[in-house]
C-alpha cells in the first residue's frame, strides 16, 4: 500500500527567501527612478509650462507610483504564498489599479491647471523605466528552481538533514 505524499512544509514568513530579494531590488530601483524623474519632471516641466507643468509631472509621478508600485509589493506580500493566492492577489490588485487611474483621468479631463504633454511623457518615462527596472531585477535575481527547506523546519517535521525520516 503506498501512502499519499506529504505535503512539504513552508518556511516561516520571517525568513527572506531569494525571490524577497528580487521584489525588493525592483521596488527599490522603481522608487529611485521615480524620485529622478519627479525632480527632473517638475523643473522641466516648470521651464517647459510653469505652474501647470509642475502640477502634470507630479500628477504623472503619483499615477506611475500607483500603476507600477501596486504589482512589486503585492508580489513582494504575497512571495510565500500559494499560486492561486498570489495570483488572486495580483489580479485584484491590477483591477484596482486600473480603477484608481480610470477616475484619476476622468476627474482631470475637464480641468486646466496642470499640463497634459508634462504628464504624458512623466507616465510614459515612469512605466516604461519601472518595466525595465523590474526585468533587470529579474534577470540579475539568483532564485533556485527549489528553495531549501530551513533546517528548523526539517527538525519539526521529524527529518534528518536529507530530508529522510
């Protein structure tokens, strides 16, 4: 008779796992680069339109921290998490967001004290930037196909170092 196979155990929370790393190395790089274009933004976008060009690059910086910011820490939350959680996490928190900037965008359609070329090209800068950020924290992240379980773990599962009871 053979036996069902036991579910591995799950490290606890308090333990940082490689991909940990790679979420915080993409939300360190994405609030980095959103503080260079802020500042870049709102003095360009002043000598570009004055007072209205201030206002388009910070609306832009505040709607690009929202966009891009939600994904990195709702995967940064949910890394030890099962599949389905995680994605349903990251699914809600896309529709949210999505929500978040529709409503944003409606409010100032109709209003004239900020420019939209600055905010465009704040959006545009943000996004595109904060995507190449996260594929470069990817690409450098040296996460194992298999994370090991603690040794703390294995012991209070009733294991030896080899995993064999």
């Amino acid at each position: 008779m053979t036996t069902a196979p036991q579910p591995q155990p799950v490290a606890p929370k308090s333990e940082r796992t490689a991909a940990d790393d790679v979420f915080r190395a993409a939300l360190r790089g994405m609030l980095l680069l959103l503080a260079l274009v802020g500042v870049l933004g709102v003095g360009v976008g002043a000598l570009v339109a004055g007072t209205p060009g201030v206002w388009g690059a910070l609306i832009g910086v505040g709607l690009v921290l929202v966009f891009s910011g939600t994904t990195v820490l709702s995967m940064l939350r949910t890394s030890g998490a099962s599949p389905s959680t995680m994605a349903a996490v990251v699914m809600g928190a896309w529709l949210g967001k999505i929500v978040v900037v529709i409503i944003v965008l409606a409010i100032l359609r109709d209003m004239d004290f900020y420019s939209r070329g600055v905010l465009a090209v704040v959006v545009a800068v943000g996004v595109i930037g904060s995507a190449l950020l996260d594929y470069r924290a990817v690409a450098r992240g040296r996460v194992p196909y298999v994370e090991p379980v603690s040794q703390a773990v294995s012991q209070a599962d009733g294991r030896s170092e080899n995993g064999q009871p």
